[in-house]
C-alpha cells in the first residue's frame, strides 16, 4: 500500500529549500543530492521520478492568482505580496514569495502551475505541463448565505473540477489518441491541498455561516466534509488521475487569529482543534478506501497536522505575533514599506501576519 502520511522532518524540509529572500545561496545538505534522490527523501519516489504534469486544487495556500480573476475580496493582487516572487511584483500569491505548489513543481522539474483563469485559450490547449486552480477562500462546500457577501465568488472544490474537465477537453487535440492522453493523465501529479482548504470548512464556514443543517454535530460534519472530498476525489479519478497527493488539516485551533479572537483559557481554542480531530480521523482510511477501490490509483496523505504542532508545541504560534483581526487578509496599504518591514521582521517566528506563507515560515494565520 503506497498510501503514508510524510513526517514533519520532510514537509518543513521541502519549504526550506528556499530560504526567505529566495537568494540563491548554496543548498545545504541533504539538498545537494540528485532529484530522484529528493524525491526519494519526500515520499514522492512512489509516484516515480518522471512527472509530465501537476495539476493543483485548493484554497489560499496554493492560489496563484485566480481570485484575481474573481469578484471577490480574497485577492493578493498587491503588495507587500510577491515581495520576494521573481521581479518583486504581486501575482495573487497570498504569499511573499512561493506557494507549496510551486516547490513541488520546482522540486519535480516543471515550472509552476499557472492560474486556469488566467490562461488564454491557445494557453489551455497547448499547456502540457500542469495548470492550478485553487482559490482562496474556497472549501469542499460552497459558501454558507451568511458567508457569501462577505468574501463574494470563490471556486469551490466542485468548480475547480469543472476546470479541470475543461482541461482535459481543451488538450485532446494535442494527443494522437484518448489512450495515449491517459497515459499521460496517469502519470501526472495531483495535488489536493485540503489542509488549508478544510480549515476554511471546518473554521469559518462553521463559526460564521453556521453549520449545515444536514449536519447535527461536528463529527457529522466532519464526516460530511469527508464524503464530499471523496467523491470529488473519484470525479477527478474518471478524468484520469491516478496519482493523488492529500494534505490533512494542521490544528488550526492553535493559529493566533483564532486565539486572539476566541481568547481561551487554554493555549489552543479547542473545540476547533477538536472539529479537525474528527475529520483528521477519518481522512486515513478514507484514502485507503479509494486506493483499494480505484484501479491503478496511488493516495499519498500529507500529515499537515504533525507539520503545524511541532512549532506550536515549541510556543512558536504565540511569540513576537502582530495582532490579526478578522478578515485575516492585510489589506492594501496607503504604504507598502511598513507591512513589508512587520512581515520581515515577524518570519522569524512560526506565523506571519494575517494570510502569509513563507518558504522560513510555512504557518498560516487564515
């Protein structure tokens, strides 16, 4: 069974293989070893050492660029974003430089997947190579009526398949038969970043837009959630993945936003944590499941939650942090200059300022 869970030591070490400024300062062991030795070393040697293409679903952590696209406030579109992105500018990265795709793909050999709503049409008939669409904001569900006028359009896990059904159609022509185009599709990356995507569905979907009625507790809904990522996972399956990549959900009941504005007796608000106990659960054998069921698949789980608790448990999540109110984006500043400085001087510890991710801090404050 290829289905794992990768430990904190080969997560944080695949963000450190750029350092903040991304300088291109020489790599320190183990990163100066051969790629498929790398891809050894991340658990990704299970896939093989050959990836065509990556193709890339989630929320905030790995949109680059869509909402940009999007009538929606949950834009990066401006600085201090993609102040350390190649040329300095915003991308729509809610990030100062690049997002958790964007390493995989550089780890692989391929270069970053672009935004599906910013391609051109001849972009998406000959771009071979992978394509992104996640969006931030987005969840497995769509957002709660209360929700909605507050963050406005964002593709939800069921329009970024719809996508990537686009996808496939548009590249047909660019493959002599349907057999060699799955082929293709089988040996192509896809990765899911639920981790944060989930966090948005288990966080504030839940506290502000209130929970579903379907839903009569949070182990209900956490097993809900579970479902709909599944049969959104088989969908994907039919257009011809095989090779799947999942993240779980870190213990965001931990992140200062929630803590600042829950202000708990405990270090942790932990009846979120628990929320994503109970999906974390299930998620395992969910993944099994679908391997088991799902000929010719491979489902590797990423343990988000072991990543995000080690820093935590070390009291990263509490010191030296800036203050977040919601919403958790920074908003466009009269000056950059000074949220540029917070967010330089504030890497060093575990979290950053409202929404950022940085290649020294890969925690979120969302």
């Amino acid at each position: 069974m290829a289905f794992l869970f990768l430990n904190f030591l080969v997560f944080l070490s695949m963000f450190l293989l750029c350092f903040v400024r991304c300088e291109p300062t020489p790599l320190l062991p183990p990163f100066n070893i051969s790629q498929p030795d790398l891809l050894k070393y991340f658990g990704l040697n299970n896939f093989g050492n050959i990836l065509p293409a990556m193709y890339v679903f989630g929320d905030s952590y790995i949109d680059a660029g869509n909402n940009n696209y999007l009538k929606t406030i949950a834009k990066a579109n401006y600085l201090p974003y993609g102040i350390d992105f190649a040329g300095g500018q915003p991308t729509g990265r809610l990030t100062n430089g690049r997002t958790a795709a964007d390493f995989i793909a550089q780890l692989a050999g391929l270069p970053f997947p672009p935004p599906m709503l910013g391609m051109s049409a001849a972009e998406k008939e000959n771009t071979l190579t992978g394509v992104n669409y996640g969006s931030g904001s987005s969840g497995i569900q769509a957002l709660p009526p209360t929700v909605a006028p507050i963050f406005g359009h964002v593709l939800r896990f069921e329009e970024q398949i719809n996508l990537f059904k686009e996808t496939t159609n548009s590249m047909r022509s660019r493959f002599a038969s349907l057999e060699s185009l799955a082929l293709y599709m089988s040996k192509s990356l896809f990765f899911i970043h639920i981790g944060s995507m989930l966090s948005n569905d288990l966080g504030v979907y839940w506290e502000i837009g209130q929970r579903d009625a379907f839903f009569s507790n949070a182990t209900e809904y956490a097993l809900g959630l579970s479902k709909n990522l599944s049969r959104g996972l088989e969908e994907i399956y039919e257009l011809g993945a095989r090779k799947f990549l999942v993240n779980n959900v870190p213990p965001m009941g931990c992140w200062p936003a929630n803590v600042n504005s829950h202000k708990p007796n405990t270090s942790c608000v932990e009846d979120i944590n628990q929320r994503v106990s109970y999906y974390n659960g299930v998620l395992p054998n969910m993944l099994k499941n679908l391997e088991a069921s799902l000929k010719g698949s491979t489902f590797v789980g990423f343990g988000m939650s072991v990543v995000f608790a080690a820093p935590i448990q070390q009291g990263m999540a509490q010191e030296n942090v800036l203050k977040v109110v919601f919403p958790a984006w920074i908003e466009k500043p009269s000056s950059s200059s000074t949220q540029s400085t917070q967010l330089r001087d504030s890497i060093s510890t575990g979290f950053d300022p409202s929404c950022w991710r940085t290649p020294s801090a890969p925690l979120t404050i969302c």
